[in-house]
C-alpha cells in the first residue's frame, strides 16, 4: 500500500520522470517509476553503498564497520551451514545472503512515513520465488543428472504415476505459497500501518505496530530465506 505522498515520487518529479497515480504505470517510463521498482532500486543502492561506505579498507584490527559485517556476514553463513552443510552453504551464500538482506531490508523500509516495501508488491515476490524455484531445480539436475526425476516418482514403482502428479502439483504450488506468504504478510503490515497513521497520527499511537512490524519484517525475511535453503537441500540430497 502506498503512503500518501512517496518520498521517491517527490523525487521523480524534481527530477522530471513521470510519477505513476496508480498501481500499473500507463506508459513504459511510468511503468519503470513504479512505486514497488523505484523502492526496489533505493533497497538495492543502500545494499551498495552502505558497506562500502561503512566497511572500508579491510584491516588485521577491524573497526566497528568492519566487525559489524564480519558478525552479519559470518553469522548468516554459520545458519546456512547448519542446515546444508559447509561447502554447500559457501556454494550457494552470494545468492541466499542478498535474498535475506534484500528481503529485509525492503520489508523494514516501510516502516518509514513516505515509504513502501517493495516486498508488498506480488511483481517482486513472485519474480524472487522464480528464482528460488529454478535454482532448486538446476541443483537438482546438477547433482543428479538425469536421475534427479526420482524425487517425483516415490520409492514405489507402482504408484509413480500418482505420486508423479502429486509432486508436480506440490512442486508448482511453491511458486504460490512462497510468493503469497511474504506478499500478504507485508502487504497486511502496510495497510495496517497507513490506517493507523490516518487515524491515531504518526506520532505515539502507531509505536506498537510499528515494533510489531519490524518482527513481521525479520521474521519473513528468515522464512523466505529458509525455506529456499530447505527446497536447495531437497534437490540436492538423494530421493528417498
């Protein structure tokens, strides 16, 4: 849901862009200034140039920017470790590390008066679980070869066509439920934190929403992620 007045749209008309008045941009620069795209690029330049602004040259005696990264950075390969193991988690982390702090990052944005999610829109979700999707599957492929199409058929030979269907269809439906789940949850937080600033002000009232969406924001972004890791994992690991 989009607030009031966007920050970004006040700096696409400074700057002479066309500023969409709705959801879906009319023409083909509207559509590239659309609130959950410009957002997007805003999460993705801070994702730039906040570490290296913050991390510097790297030092034997880290600083505060350095040590920072270094706890972040290690603590989210540490987690994907744990659940696929070392070499698999080094592998796969450039990928599910910009997920997690992609997805973060653009479900805390907003929580600022002026912003939005990018998240909230169903655009950027599905295009990421596209991603995920594909990816499980070319692991698959990679470590299985051809033989990868015995994680659809079941340890039964007689009941491979039916288990071929009901793995197909719960295959697919990933594509719904992990985009729908971090869409309508952040959705969910943005219609309720425009009603509350409409209603109680943008001062003390909305203070507990806005705690409870910064738990929303972290808690989605670690499903999002983990349930990636478990879908790779799957496809990795032999069909049993």
């Amino acid at each position: 849901m989009e607030h009031p007045i966007l920050f970004i749209s006040v700096i696409l008309d400074w700057i002479g862009l066309p500023v969409p008045h709705g959801p879906i941009g009319a023409t083909l620069l509207e559509k590239l200034c659309e609130p959950y795209l410009t957002y997007s690029w805003l999460v993705m330049a801070f994702l730039f140039v906040v570490p290296k602004l913050t991390l510097g040259k790297m030092e034997v005696i880290p600083g505060t920017g350095q040590n920072f990264w270094e706890v972040l950075i290690g603590g989210i390969l540490d987690f994907f470790a744990e659940h696929m193991g070392r070499k698999q988690a080094r592998m796969l982390f450039p990928l599910l590390a910009t997920f997690f702090l992609y997805t973060l990052l653009a479900n805390m944005i907003g929580l600022l008066p002026g912003f939005m999610s990018p998240t909230s829109s169903l655009n950027i979700t599905i295009a990421m679980t596209i991603i995920v999707w594909i990816m499980h599957h070319v692991l698959g492929f990679r470590y299985h070869g051809l033989k990868y199409y015995k994680h659809f058929t079941g340890p039964i030979p007689l009941m491979a066509p039916f288990m071929i269907i009901l793995e197909l269809i719960g295959n697919f439906a990933r594509l719904v439920s992990l985009s729908m789940r971090l869409f309508g949850n952040i959705l969910a937080k943005e219609i309720l934190l425009g009603v509350l600033f409409m209603l109680a002000g943008a001062f003390f009232a909305p203070l507990p929403i806005l705690a409870l969406g910064v738990l929303v924001s972290l808690i989605q972004a670690v499903v999002f992620v983990l349930l990636a890791v478990v879908y790779c994992v799957g496809a990795m690991e032999h069909a049993h």
